[in-house]
C-alpha cells in the first residue's frame, strides 16, 4: 500500500506539472488555439425514465443551438452528443412512487441454506420519496456542472424495512489558455445494488453512468444483487488535459474510488487509478487515442491485491446534436498477491500474472425526439463485494423518447455478469454471478411541471454455485417491480 500511495502522489505531480508547462507556453502567432474544454457536460435536464439512466446516455432535450464535445477521448468520462449553449441555471425536483414488488425481501430460490431458501414471501409494497437539484454554473474559467438526489424507501413487509438513498454527481472544469482540470466526483448510498435500481420506485440516480470512459475501472457501482443493507459507492477523478496542437493533447488523470458494505460482511475494497493518455484528432468527427491505466484493488477484510495495467487504443466518431461512438480495446496485465481465496473455499500460497484483454464501447444516436444508447465493457473488475477480483462484462441499453421538455418515457435493459478469476491449476471451476434487468416507463405530463408515470421491471440473477448474502439466499433471484408516481419538475431557473 505505501508504494501504491506513491505512485499516486508522483502520478498528481506529474499531472500538475504538465498543467504548469501547458500553462506557460505562448501561442505562436497566427495558430489557431485548440478548442476550449467543455463548459458543461450535459444538456438541461428533462424529466426522465428512471430506467432509462441506466444507460447512462444523458437527456434528451428539445432542438437548441450546442456546440461540439470537445472532451478528451482518454478521459474518464464518456463523450456527449454536444455542449448546449446555456447559461447558469438551476432546476429543482420531486417524486413520489408506490411500487408493488414481487420480492421485496430478496429472498432466492434453489438450493441454498438459512432462511433465504425457498419461494420468497410473496408481494409487498414500498413507498419512496426523492427530492434533487441540477445546478450548471459558469463563472469565469469555471463550469460547474452538480446533480443531487436524496430519499428513502419505506416497505411494508416485515423485514423489509426500506432505506435511504444519496446520488451525488459533482464535476467542476477550470479552463486555461493551453490547458483544463476538471474535478469529478460520484457517490451512491443506497439501501440495494446501484445496477438497475432505477426501476425501484422511479428513484433516477443522478449521474448515473456518467464515468466509464475507457473502461469500468471508474464506475465500481454495485452490481450484483445482494439483498437489503446499506453500501456506499464513491469515486473520484482529477482529470488533467494539456493541449500541444490544434489537433493533440495529452490526459493525465488520477483517482480513487471504493465500495463499502454497512449491513452484511461482504468484500470491502478501494482502487487506486492512474492514466495517462495521447489523443489526436484526425477530422472534426474523428479521433485516435492510446492510453495506459494502472488500476490497483486493495481489500479491507481479506488479505488480497490485485494490479492490473492496462494498454488501449481508442477512436471516436462524433457528429454533434447527432451521434456520438466510442470505443477502446487492448490487453490488460495482472498481478495479484497471495493468499488469494479460490472458488469453494481455501487459499493458494504465492502470486500469479495473466493477460486478459479489456475493451469499452458507449454509442449515442439521436434522430428528432428519440434517443438511443448504450455502452460495454469487459476487463478485471472488483468482484462487486462477492468475489476477489472478477472478469466482468456489463451492458445497458436504452431507447428514449422526448414527451415534452420536462417528461420523457423510455424502456431499457441491463446485463452484468461477474466470473472469479482463474488462480491457477488449483481453480477448477470459478464463481460466476449473471444479472439481467428489463423494463420500460410511461409518462403523461400534467401541464408544464406536473406528470404521472407508470413504469415497470423485471430482475433476474443466478450462479453456478449456491450463494447466501443475508435473506437472499440459493442460485437465482426473480423480481418484479410495478410503480406508479407523481412527478414535479420546475424549469430551469436562470441565475
């Protein structure tokens, strides 16, 4: 740990080092200047199905004036479809969702022991209430781009108890002659597991797959279902851009994200993040870049490490207010530490070192008031608090379409699939945990602010092997969630 803090620390340095030299440099006379970095990083905001964030696209909004995104390929970031040309404003919300669940204690079924085992104890309800705000301020060389959401559920069958909710999303950019930084950060804390919690009681987080540019080494978000209790996910960034040409710029990014588990004894860990990339823009809509990342695990309840570095080449294709394709693909080298837990219990002595490969793709395609998205990715991930260190594949996908400026109605679908990683010749089989989500919501606005929605959700998980976390018990997991609520979206007020 106390080389990895380190490298860390040398890797800022040398990230504000390069900002300082950017800094320095004076244009030669008659160049045209690269372009300024974002000033925000998404439209004004509508009213959107809940499900439909998962996807992480972004809003959709009705026809303005936006201008290119000029974000850096080999940013933590996925690219947007554009910059709207707005000015600073805020813009308060509301909802209140009852929801029908199939499932509401996560109970599973098939072979399994405790309590858990069995059929589940039948339908129950909840009660969930939210409340956030969108602020986009510009001031100076600063644009600062904050969504929050806050609630709670409320359940009415026995153990399930409900809980409270936090998505925080903050992203602040400080624009210079040759150079920008921009600060992100995202937090969730939430009663359940982030991947396709939108379909619970219509609760949208905020900022939801906004991070995993280049892979999900950024996004650690919960995504294996792991019954009722508390978890806190954060990550945080400090992206680094130096721009040497019209058509070249370096990134430097470094961070740190976790996952923390309060209600059940699950694998805590943290992951300390270093890149450094190379981008170059061939056309106004095309763009290569190649990037290194090392990405670090550390657990807090077992003694297990996992380095992973990462070699990717990327391309872009960005046509604005348009489309919007990404992807990244290369080999990813990993180093892990012994003693390291192995499928069916026990340790191996030693160390290990593989080769997997690693790939991200996100795709953004708008065409009037519709709005299609998603994203991939495949590499070495956490674990998701069940496993050691994971090969993980995450997709979602979504289809939206704009109601009005404020409500919009989408349907969407998910599918994350956790796999140990092989340890050797003393692993014969490994623990695979898949997950699936489905759904689709309807709005109807009443009047400018108002709008009733109804939405609707199927997950599913299984394993290869029985499982127990908490109540939720055996090889597989069904659930249904019908919600209908009521939704106040204020427009946005200038400042």
């Amino acid at each position: 740990m106390r080389t990895l803090n380190k490298t860390f620390w040398a890797a800022l340095l040398l990230a504000m080092a390069g900002v300082s030299s950017a800094m320095a440099q004076q244009p030669d006379q008659g160049q045209q200047q690269p372009p300024p970095p974002d000033q925000s990083s998404a439209p004004i905001p509508a009213y959107h199905s809940p499900l439909a964030s998962e996807a992480g696209n972004g809003d959709v909004t009705e026809s303005q004036t936006i201008a290119p995104d000029n974000r850096s390929l080999t940013g933590a970031q996925y690219l947007s479809l554009g910059v709207p040309t707005t000015r600073s404003y805020w813009q308060p919300r509301l909802d209140i969702f009852v929801s029908a669940d199939s499932n509401p204690n996560e109970t599973g079924t098939g072979t399994g022991s405790g309590s858990g085992s069995g059929n589940g104890s039948g339908w129950g309800t909840w009660f969930s209430v939210s409340g956030g705000v969108d602020v986009h301020r510009i001031s100076g060389n600063s644009s600062l781009m904050l969504s929050d959401v806050s609630g709670g559920t409320l359940g009415d069958n026995g153990g399930s108890s409900g809980g409270f909710m936090e998505g925080l999303s903050v992203a602040d950019t400080l624009a210079f002659h040759r150079a920008s930084i921009t600060f992100f950060d995202q937090l969730e804390y939430l009663p359940s597991s982030a991947f396709g919690l939108g379909g619970a009681g219509g609760v949208g987080l905020s900022g939801g797959g906004t991070l995993g540019g280049g892979g999900s080494v950024f996004d650690p978000g919960q995504s294996v279902l792991l019954g009722r209790g508390q978890n806190l996910g954060n990550t945080f960034t400090t992206d680094v851009d130096t721009y040497l040409t019209p058509r070249t710029s370096l990134t430097f990014i470094g961070g740190y994200s976790l996952e923390h588990y309060f209600d059940s004894h699950l694998l805590d860990y943290g992951d300390m993040i270093f890149r450094g990339g190379y981008n170059y823009q061939m056309t106004r809509k095309d763009t290569i870049a190649v990037s290194y990342t090392f990405s670090g695990y550390r657990y807090g309840n077992v003694h297990q490490s996992i380095d992973d570095h990462t070699m990717q080449v990327s391309y872009a294709r960005r046509v604005t207010g348009r489309l919007s394709f990404q992807i990244a693909a290369g080999p990813q080298f990993v180093f892990a530490q012994s003693p390291i837990s192995v499928s069916g219990g026990g340790t191996t002595p030693g160390s290990i070192s593989q080769v997997y490969w690693s790939l991200s793709t996100a795709l953004q395609w708008q065409a009037g008031r519709n709005l299609l998205g998603f994203s991939y990715n495949h590499g070495v991930g956490g674990g998701a608090g069940v496993l050691p260190g994971s090969v993980a594949d995450r997709f979602t996908g979504s289809v939206t379409r704009q109601v009005s400026r404020t409500f919009s109605s989408g349907i969407s679908t998910g599918y994350d699939r956790n796999q140990g990683t092989a340890i050797g010749a003393t692993t014969s089989s490994n623990q695979t945990y898949d997950y699936w989500f489905v759904g689709g919501n309807l709005s109807h606005p009443i009047g400018r602010s108002l709008g009733l929605s109804l939405s609707y959700q199927l997950q599913y998980q299984n394993s290869n092997a029985a499982f127990c976390i908490g109540l939720t018990c055996g090889t597989s997991f069904t659930r249904n969630l019908i919600s209908v609520g009521l939704g106040w979206h204020d427009r946005p007020l200038l400042f």
